[in-house]
C-alpha cells in the first residue's frame, strides 16, 4: 500500500502524475528497467515527494494493480442485475469483450499484471486484489445459483477471476490469436457457469 494516500487537490495532482507516468514507462521498458528515479523525472515532481507516496516500485505496481481492479469492479455493478435474466449469457459475453479490449487498448494493463507476478510479496498482494474482486463475482453469482453453498460460490468466483486474467495475458501474447483466445476463454466461461447453473438448480 501507499505510504499516504493524497487528500488535498495539488497532492492529488502529483501521485495522478506519478501512476500515469509509471504506466507508460512500464510499457516502454518493462518492469526490470523501471525505477522510481525515471517515474519521478517523467512525472515531473521531486523524488523525495515520489518516496512520500510509494516505498519502492513494487508498492507502485500494486497500487497500479489496486487501480485497475477497482475500475472493473465499477464497471461490473453496471453489468450486474442481468444476472439471472434469461440473456444473461448475452451479457457475460459482451463483458469479455470489454475486458478483452481493455487488455489491447491499454498495454499497461499486461505490464501491470506481469510485475505483479515478479516477487513473493507482489503475488500475495495480487492474490488478496483478486479475491477483493472476486467478492464483486460471487455476488453476482448468488442468483444463477441459488441452492450452491457460500464457500463453493466463493470458490467459482475466485477460479473466474484467476482464469479471466491469465487468458486475457494468453490473449495478448507474440503470435497469439487475441479474438481466438477471447473466444476460448467464453467458451470455458459458459460451459462453467451452464454446469453450476444447472447443479445449483438440482440439490
């Protein structure tokens, strides 16, 4: 976590300043040459003020993880509601689609996700934003399958959101088919849910 998180409008300005800059930067040169010096020269603001934020550049990665996990999330509360509507799958689809281009109009996105996977410490911070996120799934589930018991439902909401971000990153790789890949993945999506739909609906 952040050392300290802005509350007044020019501190705002400055750690806005500092997440932007670090995407970029991510995007350019990866995590392995990514240091705060660079953030805090292309932010255009003092290290030392960079330091106040962020410890190191891990605890930028994961704000930046934090930050695009909360965004799905508030787009998800759009979504939810059609759940279990008979259109539901018509939904779930066009949700992927917008995740899928998310991950191609945004290359960061990727970046952020592969330093997350760059220490212990970062995938255990990964691991609790996914399972924050997840939550978000399992209330969404709690319709299609009513009859489920709560620690499965979370269970399925958790192997969702772990499946959905590792083939959106097998979407976006060298010489891989990203509409293919999308297409697989709701193709694993459907199948899922259709069987947890239907065990729930059988107890």
């Amino acid at each position: 976590m952040p050392r300290k998180r802005p509350t007044q409008e020019r501190s705002r300005r400055k750690f806005d300043a500092l997440l932007a800059a670090s995407r970029k930067l991510l995007v350019e040169v990866g995590f392995e040459s990514f240091t705060c010096e660079e953030v805090a020269a292309r932010a255009e603001v003092p290290i030392g003020t960079l330091y106040q934020f962020f410890a190191n550049k891990y605890v930028i990665v994961c704000e930046l993880n934090r930050q695009d996990l909360v965004a799905v999330s508030q787009e998800l509360a759009d979504f939810n509601g059609e759940i279990p509507s008979l259109d539901w799958l018509r939904y779930m689809n066009s949700f992927v689609d917008h995740m899928a281009e998310l991950w191609t109009s945004d290359p960061s996105r990727r970046e952020v996700w592969l330093a997350m996977q760059s220490t212990p410490s970062t995938r255990a911070t990964g691991a609790i934003h996914e399972k924050e996120f997840a939550e978000v799934v399992g209330q969404m589930l709690r319709p299609l399958t009513p009859r489920t018991p709560r620690p499965r439902r979370k269970m399925m909401a958790e192997v969702l959101v772990h499946v959905v971000y590792s083939m959106l990153n097998f979407s976006v790789q060298d010489e891989q088919s990203h509409e293919d890949a999308v297409a697989e993945l709701k193709r694993l999506m459907v199948a899922y849910l259709l069987v947890a739909e239907k065990e729930s609906r059988t107890r």
